[in-house]
C-alpha cells in the first residue's frame, strides 16, 4: 500500500510539474507581442517614408546632371527618355520613375520659369500638383 500511494504522488508530481500555459498567459503573452510590434511597426514606417522622399530627391539630381551633360554637347531633349535610350545612355529605364513607380514629370521649356527646365516627382500622394510634390531647384 505504502508503494501504491508513493507512485501515486509520484505520477501526481510529475502531471502537476508538465502542466502547460494557461489560456490567460497565451492571451497575454499575444497582447505584449501586439503592441511591441504595433509600436516597431509604427516606427519604420515613418523612417521607410522619409527614405523615399530622400531618394527621389537624388534620383532628381542625378536626372538634372545627365539632362547637362547633355545639353552640353546641344540643346535639351524633348523627354526624358533620351536619356535612357542607346548603348552609351547616361540613365536606365527605371531611373526614369521615382520611387513611388510614377514617371518623373520634365517639361522643356521650363513652365515655372525657375530654370532651363521643369523636374518634378509627384510625391507620395501621386497626385501632380500637390504640396508635396518634389521639383529640382
């Protein structure tokens, strides 16, 4: 009897010691995960915004100083993708579209009269003629 009643408390011991998580601590466990990432989430993408704004603004000094380069040996082109076209092009296609996937916007004449030429991106929203709309100087 003394043997039964010890491998009783034994097996007792033992199912009490593997017992799992509660329903409540997943749930709560899932909760601190929510907002941890909510919060990282948040976060990155006001950095991923401002990268590409930082990036279109290069690609538009990079288009502006082949758009000299070329006027240089004649006149500017009539569209961008001059630039991009033949074996010796100072660009390639997809430099020719900001980092939203829209097509950079080149008017020569320049309409706004600040240069030679108008270079704009239409910014994130990607509507033309929005406040956020990113031009060269």
């Amino acid at each position: 009897m003394k043997r039964f009643l010890k491998g009783l408390l034994a097996r007792r011991a033992a199912v009490q010691a593997a017992r799992g998580m509660t329903l409540l601590e997943i749930m709560v466990v899932i909760a601190i995960i929510g907002i941890v990432a909510t919060a990282i989430g948040v976060g990155v993408v006001g950095y991923l915004n401002k990268a590409k704004v930082d990036a279109c603004k290069a690609q538009i000094r990079n288009i502006s100083q082949a758009l000299d380069i070329y006027a240089a040996d004649s006149d500017y082109p009539t569209s961008l993708s001059v630039l991009a076209e033949g074996p010796g092009a100072p660009l390639k296609e997809k430099q020719l579209k900001d980092p939203w996937g829209q097509p950079f916007l080149y008017n020569y004449p320049s309409a706004q009269g600040g240069g030679a030429y108008d270079l704009c991106s239409k910014g994130p929203d990607r509507r033309e003629g929005s406040e956020d709309d990113l031009c060269n100087e």
